[in-house]
C-alpha cells in the first residue's frame, strides 16, 4: 500500500470539520432536549472535557507514530485480540458511514426536496465518497482545504445575519436545570463531539508529515469544532426558544430559515445547507476511509482500492437500513450510541495505550525486523571540505559503504554490499576534468576492460565487483581489499593518481 502524507494543517482543517460533522444538525436538538436553556452550559463543559479525550488520542499516535490504530491494535495485544479489535472498530466505522448517508438523505428529503426518496440522495453522496477514496487521502485533504474557507464564511454570514433575532430571555433563568440533565447532555455532546475523533488515528501521526504541528493542529481544530458548535446550540436557544429547539428535527437549518433583512434577503438556508454538507462530507469520508484502509490491512491487502467499489455499495446500503425513522434514529443516538462509542472509541485506546506501556511498545519500530541482519548509518559532512557517508545491511553477511565527497576538492566515493559474496565500488570525481573508468569483474576467471578519456583534466572512477569468493567489504585505504583513489586539482590539473591494492 502506497504511503500518503497530508500536512500538519491540512491534519487541522480535517480535525475541524470532522468534529463538527453532523453533530451541526443533529445536537442542538439532542443537548436542549435534556438541559433546556442550559444547553449552551452544557455544550461548553462537553469541549472542556473533550480535551482529556484528545490527549488520549495524541499519547496513544505517539506511541505507535508509524501504526494506524488498525495495525497499532495486532502489535499491542497480539495477533488474534488485535484482529477482535480490529473488527470491532471497522463496524463502528462503516455502521456509522452508512448513518451518515441516511442523515444525508432525510435531511434532504425532509427539508428540501419532500417528494424525493431518500435513496437518490444517498446514491448520489456516495458517489462524491467512493470517487474521493479512490483519489487518495491527500486529493480529499487538499479538498478539505478548499471547502474550509467557504465553510467559515458561510458561518459568519450565518451567525451575522441571524444575530437581529436573538432574544436574550430565552437563555432564562440560567442554571434552573437539574445537574443530572446537564450532565446527561453534556455525555450526549462529548459522544458525537470528540469520541469520533480516534477514526483519526488511522491518519495521525503516520501520514502526517510534522508530527508535533500535527499535535498542536489536534487541539485547534478540535476547539474550533466545538466552539462552532457551541455558536449554533446557544443561537438555536437564543432565537428559537427552548422547547422549539429541542422539537425540532434540524434546529440549526430552522434557524437559517428565520434569516430575514430588511424583508429582501429571505430564504437563504439551501446556501445555509452547503455548510452542513461540507462537515458531513468530511466526516463521512474519513469514517469509510477508515473503515476501507482497516480492512486492507487487516487482511494484508497491499492495495485497498478494490475495496472501495464493493464498500461504497454496502454503505448505501447500510444508510437505507439503520434507521426505519427518524424516531429510531432520536432513540439511537440519546441511548445507544454513547455506550457503544465509548466502548470502541475511548475506552479501547486507553486500554492499548496502558498495555503498550506495560509492554514497552513503540511504534517507531514497527518497520524494522531482524533476522540475522545488521544495520550501521553513519554521515558526516564537512561544507567546503569533505562528506562522509556509511551505509551497511546485512543479510546473513556484512556489507559497508563509505562514501566521502569534497566541495571543490576532491570526491571519494565507495559502496560495498554483500549478499552472500561481497562487491566493493569506488568512485571519485572532480568537477570539469576528464573521465577515466575501470571496471575488473572475477567470476572463476577474470576480465578486465580499461577505459579512459582526458578532456583537459583527470576524473578517475574505479568499480570492482567480486562474485564467487567474498571480500571484506570496508573502504579503509589499508584493508585486504582496498580501492584507493586520489584526486588533485590545482594550477596543474592534469595530475592524477589511482592505486589498488594487489589483492582487489
């Protein structure tokens, strides 16, 4: 599977409008319901409490940085509990890809287009989502860059148009709800809020390219989130009232419905929807991307594009089937679903992260292998002067490469590998000079082929190969095996010197 890296803050735009999502539509109605004119109190004590959350998410992608959660969860807790894992956080994730096309669907159908069955809009959706996975996650999180500025300013348009309508007393008495009712809408909030947000370790940190800006860029967009999200439930109080907000299926896009200036710019919520449509696209891409690259590796598929297709169609499937009504869907998400993704999405990553501890798990490790193999790196560079340049891998033998190279002087260059036998190569070059190649083979017997040509000045190349008797593979000047080569370039520059050893 090919690697794909987004930047630290295109990471951010994703986080921002992934948190936000559908929780646009549906969560003012789900938070007032509980705590009436409390909800605005509730909703910010949720993004206060998020935070924990979030850090969990960023220590757990710090201890496994080069792991998706899916191959993070078969390196914790083992092959077979890994893959138990594995499974349960791929449902969660393409269950709720499914929910999001039916939100798609009755959203449209109830809102916009009556007569319209719900079916049209989820196929078309899933069309933008499958042809969005085939392109890559770096093509959506480019798009994801796009859609985020008109994202914002749709909802300052929003906030500024609707602030004529705001009633003050509809946020009174403060307070007067039980404790109980706040906290149980505070839970509703935190559950479609920030318990989503681990579907974003299948992307953080491995395919970001700065992993602390990627760090930071979590929190932001995440206190971005919610304080949009925290904007629309208190303007839904605000104007709409209480008791109207929470009976209201969408509140939000009733809310844009009241838009009214100066009795010229009136019903303007269609362009209101194009808001809501960019957090749910967002949302639901990551969740059956997720969901699709989990699978291919579950199943140590190198490439997951062909299972999109057949995905995408279960999806649309899937978003005809979850909910009979918009009732079954009320019921799910107030007593369902915060168990549910509490259990999947906060309370297994704590449980990995505690294990990985204990284990002493790092991710950083989870390319590298040994069998019987050994790995040397060594670099050292001089400006002006000379660069120096080690590299060794061993497969059951050793090999070494030295490499050293001079600004403006001279350019020593050797590599030696070897896979059972050993080849040595030494090469050193001067700039503007002539070129002079030497290339000695022994296969059994030995064939040697000189080639020089002098262009005013002197460069000399010398590569040697060996196959049948192995050679000490390091470039010392004074080995058993050595290849030398010395280059001087001054007011004379015809003047070169090559020397091997007798037993190259």
């Amino acid at each position: 599977m090919e690697k794909e890296i987004i930047s630290s803050r295109q990471f951010m735009i994703i986080t921002l409008l992934f948190s936000i999502g559908t929780a646009i539509l549906i969560l003012p109605a789900s938070v007032a319901s509980e705590a009436k004119q409390d909800a605005w109190i509730a909703a910010i004590i949720g993004v206060v409490l998020s935070l924990p959350i979030i850090k969990l998410f960023v220590a757990f992608g710090n201890t496994t940085s080069t792991l998706t959660f899916v191959e993070a969860n078969e390196k914790i807790l083992g092959r077979f509990f890994g893959k138990c894992t594995s499974i349960g956080f791929i449902l969660i994730a393409l269950l709720s890809a499914g929910e999001l096309l039916y939100f798609i669907g009755i959203f449209m159908k109830t809102e916009v287009m009556p007569e319209t069955p719900t079916i049209a809009f989820a196929f078309l959706f899933s069309i933008i989502i499958i042809y969005a996975a085939f392109l890559g996650i770096e093509v959506f999180a480019r798009s994801a860059e796009i859609l985020f500025p008109i994202f914002i300013l749709i909802f300052i348009f929003f906030v500024v148009c609707i602030s004529p309508s705001i009633k003050i007393e509809n946020l009174l008495p403060i307070m007067e709800t039980p404790k109980k009712s706040i906290f149980f809408s505070m839970i509703l909030f935190i559950s479609l809020f920030s318990f989503p947000l681990v579907i974003l370790l299948m992307i953080f940190p491995s395919a970001v390219n700065v992993q602390k800006s990627a760090q930071k860029g979590f929190y932001i967009g995440a206190i971005i989130g919610g304080i949009v999200l925290v904007t629309i439930i208190t303007l839904s109080i605000l104007v709409l009232g209480p008791a109207n907000t929470a009976s209201r299926t969408f509140p939000s896009y009733s809310l844009a419905q009241r838009i009214s200036i100066g009795n010229f710019l009136q019903r303007i919520e269609v362009i209101m929807a194009a808001m809501w449509i960019i957090s749910i696209y967002i949302r639901t891409f990551m969740y059956f991307y997720a969901s699709v690259v989990g699978i291919a590796q579950l199943f140590k598929i190198k490439n997951h594009r062909p299972l999109i297709f057949p995905l995408g169609m279960i999806i649309l499937g899937i978003s005809q089937i979850v909910h009979p009504n918009i009732i079954h869907s009320d019921i799910y998400n107030r007593d369902i679903w915060p168990i549910f993704s509490f259990v999947v999405m906060v309370f297994l990553p704590l449980v990995l992260l505690i294990v990985a501890k204990i284990r002493k798990i790092n991710g950083n490790q989870g390319n590298n292998t040994k069998s019987n193999c050994s790995t040397q790196n060594e670099s050292g560079s001089n400006n002006g002067n000379a660069t120096q340049g080690a590299d060794s891998n061993n497969n059951d033998n050793s090999s070494q490469s030295n490499s050293s190279n001079n600004a403006g002087n001279t350019t020593q260059n050797a590599s030696n590998s070897s896979n059972v036998n050993s080849t040595q190569n030494a090469s050193s070059s001067n700039a503007g000079n002539a070129t002079q190649n030497e290339n000695s083979s022994n296969n059994d017997n030995s064939t040697q082929s000189d080639s020089s040509n002098n262009v005013g000045n002197a460069t000399q190349n010398e590569n040697s190969s060996n196959n049948d008797n192995p050679s000490p593979s390091k470039s010392d000047y004074a080995s058993s095996n050595t290849t030398q080569n010395d280059s001087d370039t001054g007011n004379t520059p015809n003047s070169d010197k090559n020397k091997e050893s007798p037993e190259s």
